[in-house]
C-alpha cells in the first residue's frame, strides 16, 4: 500500500555522529547524544516504520488515541491502580527504582535538538510513542538499565528498528563493554538482537491496553523470550 506523506527523509550525518559518539562515550549519563547520533544516522528508518504501522490492527487506535502514551505513562496515579503483577505496576516500579520520570525521554530529545513538528502529523506521532515506550520495552525484554542491559535493549531495537543509529551505538557500545566483560558481551548482545528479531513488533503494540495486563502474560503474546545470557552477566562488575 502506498502511502503519500510529506515527510523528507534526513541526509546521513556520519561527521555529527562520530562527534557525538565521542561525547556520548565520555559522558555516558548524557543521553541528549543519543538523539543525536540516531537522528543524523536514521534516515528513513521513521518512514518506514510509520508505513509498517499503518498496516497494522492499531494503527487507528495510535494515531487517533485521544491522550499521546507520554501522558499516559506519566500518570502514577493511575499506574498505581493498575493490578499487582500487571505491566502497569512493574512499569511503575522500574521507574521508581531508577529514579526517572517518563518525561525524562522527551527532555533528553529535546536538549539533543529534536526537531517537531516532522512534517507529517501521522509520523509524527509515530515518532514520539516510539521514543516514549523505550522504558516500557525495558520492563517487558527483562534489560536493566545498567551499561549492558541498555547495550542488549538498543541490540533488540535495532532488530526491530532498523534504524542505523541505534545499530551503530549498539556496536561502539558492544566494543566498549568488551573491556569489562570480555567475548560474553557479544553473545549477549546478539542474543537480544535474535529476541528482537523473534518478537512480535513492538512499535505497533497498542501498550495503552497492555498496560492493565499480567506482565507474563504480555511477554508471551508478544513472544519475548529470557534475556539469560545478559542476566548471567556479573554485572556487579559495573554496578560496584
């Protein structure tokens, strides 16, 4: 199905990513050049993911929800409601743990120089809920957010993805992580790449009805299976 849209896929920036990989990886707590590096890498990974969309059962329920999935997620009140062992409340949790807010995203996007509106309302929207339901893809993989479950997380979106900016952190990160955990980085890495491949596609979730469900039960219609080679990381290593 063709569809018509005025959204121009970006030039390849390979000169404004290697400077903000080099920033990125002496401040890895900055996550502003995150954005960066995907968006001067991407593409029209976005274009192809929102056409994807479209040919999805949720498209409707996405793009015409009245309330975006950053509102939604930043609600704890209504998270907290949510049933125990639901992915609401396993969301929630894992935010409180780390000490991050869902908005936490939107400034890190914003501070790296997003650029809004896209051109395209519909890819817009897009766009935005992909970036936002990072964290919720955190909680239903099983990847913590130290150095190496972010590594494997970026290794999974890549899969699902395709965009070349997150595939490009995710191998400088792998080569890094090298130096604290040796060959068992890689193989964790692409462990989560082939779960990525595997999974059902996660951009295309309606996760606003997800949220209320049992967390195991969401993992096994999504088809995520267990991250054990990251999880048998000694990631006290990094975690002191």
């Amino acid at each position: 199905m063709k569809v018509e849209t005025n959204y121009e896929a970006r030039p390849l920036q390979p000169l404004v990513a290697m400077r903000a990989m080099k920033a990125l990886l002496k401040d890895p707590e900055a996550t502003e050049h995150v954005f960066v590096i995907i968006r001067a890498l991407s593409g029209d990974a976005i274009e192809r993911g929102y056409r994807r969309l479209l040919l999805t059962p949720n498209a409707d329920l996405i793009l015409r929800a009245p309330t975006s999935l950053l509102s939604v997620l930043s609600d704890r009140d209504a998270l907290r409601q949510m049933p125990e062992g639901s992915l609401g409340r396993a969301y929630l949790s894992f935010m409180e743990r780390g000490n991050i807010t869902a908005e936490g995203l939107k400034d890190a996007s914003e501070t790296g120089g997003q650029e809004a509106p896209l051109g395209d309302s519909g890819i817009e929207t897009y766009a935005l809920r992909l970036r936002d339901q990072h964290d919720l893809w955190h909680v239903v993989t099983g990847f913590g957010r130290d150095v190496a479950g972010e590594a494997c997380l970026l290794a999974f979106t890549y899969a699902q993805t395709k965009n070349r900016g997150i595939g490009f952190i995710a191998f400088m990160g792998a080569l890094k992580l090298r130096k604290v955990f040796g060959s068992k980085v890689f193989s964790s890495m692409w462990q989560a790449y082939q779960m990525g491949r595997r999974t059902l596609w996660l951009p295309g979730q309606h996760w606003e009805a997800l949220l209320s469900q049992p967390l195991n039960q969401v993992r096994v219609e999504l088809g995520v299976s267990e991250p054990d080679r990251y999880q048998s990381l000694p990631l006290e290593l990094v975690l002191g």
